[in-house]
C-alpha cells in the first residue's frame, strides 16, 4: 500500500498553516497533488514529491536524452522561474521547503481547460487565445543548446538524432509485447528513419512544457489561463511542444493560432511520439497504477496510429 499523506501529516509537516481537510487529486503520476482546506475557508494546492507518490518504473534511454532527468522540487522550483520569466501564468508560489519536499501554491480552482471547453466551447476562446499568445512567448527565446531551461554550452548532436535513437529505444522495449509490433518492427524503424532524413538542419531551442494539454492548464475565476505540471519544461525544438499540443488539443488546436513549424521536424517528433506513448503506458501498467486499463488502451490506440502511418 502507498503511504499517501493524511491530515495529521500535513499538520506535522506543516506547523501553523491551520488545514482542517485534505484531499488528494486524482491525475498525479510523479507527484502528490493535494487541495489542502484550511480554517479561514480558503484553499491552497500541495505538491509532494516522495518515491510513493511517484508511478514510474526506472527506464533505460540514450544518454543525451533530456526527457528523462529528474522531474522532483528543483525542477519544479526552476521551471516555474523560467515560466514566469517568459511571462507564462503559474500558480502563485506560497512556499517552498527543499528538506521536506513539498511546495505550497495557490488554488487556482478546479476549473480545467478541458473541461471548459468541453462544457463550453465559447467561454474557452478567451483562455485558448491567452494560452496561445503564452506558448508564442515561451518559443521566441532560443539558444543552440538543447536541455534544462539554462543548458550548460558545449558540444551536443543534433536533437532530431537524439529523439531517432530515443523512439528506436522504445520500439525495442515493448517489440516483443505485441503480435503487431513484431512483425513490423522493421518497417516501423525504416519508417521513423526515412522520416529523419527529411529533416534539414537546426539548433533552434525554445522553452517547450513537453506535456502541454488542456487538462495542464487550469482556467481561474478570472479566466486566466494557468499552466500547471511543467517538471518536464525544457530547451528543444518547438515543434515537440506543438506535435503532442495537437494531438491533446485535436479540432481546438488551430484556435492557439500556432507559429509556423517546419513540417518535416513536426511530422518525425509526432511519430517518435506516438512510439513513446506506446512504451510509457504499457511500462506504467505493470505496476500498481489503480487505472491499469486506461494505460493499456492508450497503448493499443497507439499502436495502431503507428501502423497506420505505415
């Protein structure tokens, strides 16, 4: 059983805040995400990092493979920084404590964009546009230097090589689980190569959540878009941001008025994507993820988006 937090522990753990309830948000993968209640009837959100908070399974990966570092509190605390520099709305940060783990934010409601504009596709326009214009923000500063939101200079391949040998490392990985992938293993691999080959040269880095999707973004009272789940935030090509933005955004994504993309990177990063989103799934299924199902259908839907780009 996973030692999730209680009351008690968030009086311990936090002397004087005054909470009286606690609840833990469902969604969480890495971290804890808890809506702490507190006397005065306000609210405010605690981040938990701790390994029982945290799904993952260890995975093996190239070794300049810059998705796969540490995703805890001073990755949280650096990306906010960086978000907020470029001008991106993030929840405000009420405290930080590197001892304990944790970081206290504010509530920035239960609203997320998802469900706006599920429920109301006119009232989202306003927060779609924002969000928009912010990830225009986050993508027109670039460096050469792919990585952490302030990569240390030095020599690195190209990025779109890295992300070949990642998407080639996850087909390997779950080949064998899956009659499909077996016996089109090769011609998946000819495929993601042939789309590399296309792909002219670039050392362009923006700053690129990596994640982004409409139930990353909370829509406040007032109608604020606010970004959250940014661990991930790093330096790279900003076509990555944009090939996992559509396909979580599908018919909304025009509506974010995206810049304009090389189509070639955009097309090798979807498919290197859907290949990630084939291995993430069915490796988190083999643990005690309480939504097992939902992981195995994800991957399944992406094997067969793979084929059929066949």
């Amino acid at each position: 059983m996973r030692d999730f937090l209680g009351i008690d522990d968030v009086h311990e753990l936090i002397p004087g805040l005054g909470a009286v309830d606690l609840t833990r948000l469902a969604g969480g993968t890495k971290k804890g995400v808890y809506r702490v209640r507190l006397g005065d009837g306000g609210t405010v959100i605690l981040y938990r990092w701790a390994a029982e908070e945290n799904y993952w399974p260890p995975v093996g990966t190239v070794p300049d493979d810059p998705f796969t570092g540490e995703a805890g509190i001073a990755e949280f605390a650096a990306n906010h920084a960086a978000l907020r520099d470029a001008g991106v709305r993030v929840p405000e940060l009420l405290r930080l404590d590197h001892d304990g783990a944790f970081a206290l934010v504010e509530d920035a409601g239960a609203e997320s964009l998802e469900r706006l504009m599920e429920r109301d596709p006119a009232a989202a326009a306003a927060p779609l546009a924002e969000l928009g214009a912010a990830l225009r923000r986050m993508h027109a500063g670039v460096t050469a230097h792919y990585g952490p939101p302030t990569p240390a200079a030095g020599p690195q391949r190209p990025a779109e090589d890295m992300v070949v040998d990642r998407a080639l490392g996850h087909l390997a990985a779950v080949a064998d689980q899956d009659v499909r992938l077996t016996a089109e293993r090769d011609r998946i691999e000819d495929h993601l190569r042939g789309l590399r080959a296309a792909v002219p040269p670039r050392r362009e880095y923006a700053l690129v959540h990596g994640e982004l999707g409409p139930d990353h973004v909370l829509v406040n009272p007032a109608g604020e878009p606010v970004m959250i789940d940014f661990e991930g935030l790093i330096r790279f090509d900003a076509e990555w941001d944009h090939a996992w933005i559509e396909m979580r955004f599908g018919a909304d994504y025009p509506r974010l008025d995206p810049g304009p993309l090389d189509p070639a990177r955009f097309a090798l990063y979807s498919y290197a994507q859907v290949l990630s989103l084939i291995e993430g799934p069915l490796r988190i299924a083999g643990t005690d993820f309480p939504d097992r199902q939902w992981m195995l259908d994800l991957a399944g839907w992406n094997i067969t988006k793979a084929l059929a780009a066949l």
